[in-house]
C-alpha cells in the first residue's frame, strides 16, 4: 500500500468530495420527495403520475442519464448531483407513500376525533407512523446513491470513481482496490447508521 500512504491527501479529497456529493443528492432528493409524497398518498391521480414517473426516470442507466444532461449542464458536479437526485426521488417517494398509505384508518379517525386540522394530523401523526418506511427508503437510496456516484468520474465530477478510473487507466491494482474498497466500506457505513436509526424509533415511541 505504498501509493496509499503517499497520497492519503488524494484518497482523503475522493473520499471528502464522495460523500458531499452523495449527502447533497440525497438532501435535496428529501427535499423534493416529501411533499410529492405526501401530495401523491392524499391523490390517487397525481399518485399513480407521480409514482409512474418516477419509475421511468429511475430505469434509465446512469451513464445513459449522463449522456443526457452532459450536452445542457456540461461537465462537473451539477450534472451528477443531478442525475443522483433522479435516482434518489423515486426509491423515497415510493417509500414515504407507503408509510403514509398504511397508516390505519382508525388511527387518523382517532386524530380527527381530537380536532387536529389535517397540517396537525400530518405532522403529529402520519410523518412519525410512516418515519420507519422513509428511513428505510433511505437506506436504499443512500446505497444506492455511494454506488452510482461512482460513474460520476466519467463527467469530471470527482469522487471516489476517479480513483477508480485512473486505475483503470494506468493498470494501477492499489488505486483500483483503494477506491473501490472505500465505496464499499461508505456504503455499508451509511446502511448501518440509517439502520441503527430506524431501530431506536420504536424505543422512541
């Protein structure tokens, strides 16, 4: 591992940019994702338009995807943190509209009945009954996202991925195991932390 210890600032900059990129998708794919949720589980028609777009997008290969926005946005960051949100809303939206669509019935009449208004009921009672399912779509789209970040390499978007590439490139095995090992280490990292969060929130209720 002697390249490794000679560049740990290299490694440490992939690794830095990797994960901006993946927690900026995955933000603003949140931000996105809940209110269409919450809009599409209330709306049967704009449920299944929301829900059939999503799948699209989500079905488009990610260097496909690239190709597509590269030409508009050009090269960089832009393009991939772009193409990760069109990966991440769909697994969220999916995920908050089934928690919020297997909230019981008598549970919302139990809220109606106290006189919450629905702003109140939405927030007092179905966000926090379907928290378990968005976490878990999370744990998706977070996994999702550290792998498909990778490809962001090709379009001089940084990351991990470029370790990867130049190791390709120069038949350099250490930049290769290096940059593929971390991705799979931030991954599981990322997993275990979503997973560790949705098993404390029945101790929180």
């Amino acid at each position: 591992m002697r390249w490794t210890t000679r560049n740990l600032d290299v490694v440490g900059q992939a690794l830095l940019q990797h994960i901006g990129l993946v927690a900026a998708a995955m933000l603003i794919a949140l931000a996105i994702a809940l209110p269409l949720g919450v809009l599409a589980a209330r709306c049967g028609a704009l449920r299944g338009v929301a829900l059939g777009t999503a799948s699209v997008l989500y079905s488009i290969p990610t260097l496909a995807l690239f190709a597509l926005l590269v030409p508009v946005l050009g090269l960089g960051f832009t393009p991939a943190l772009l193409a990760l949100v069109t990966y991440a809303v769909p697994i969220l939206l999916r995920a908050l509209v089934t928690g919020l669509r297997t909230v019981p019935a008598e549970v919302l009449e139990a809220a109606d009945g106290m006189g919450l208004t629905r702003r109140q009921r939405l927030f007092r009672v179905e966000l926090p009954l379907a928290l378990p399912a968005l976490i878990g779509g999370l744990r998706v789209a977070g996994v999702t996202l550290v792998s498909a970040a990778t490809v962001g390499a090709y379009i001089n978007a940084g990351g991990l991925g470029t370790l990867i590439l130049t190791g390709l490139d120069q038949g350099h095995t250490e930049k290769i195991l290096v940059g593929a090992g971390l991705t799979c280490l931030l991954a599981l990292a990322l997993d275990q932390a979503l997973r560790a969060a949705q098993r404390r929130l029945p101790e929180a209720a």
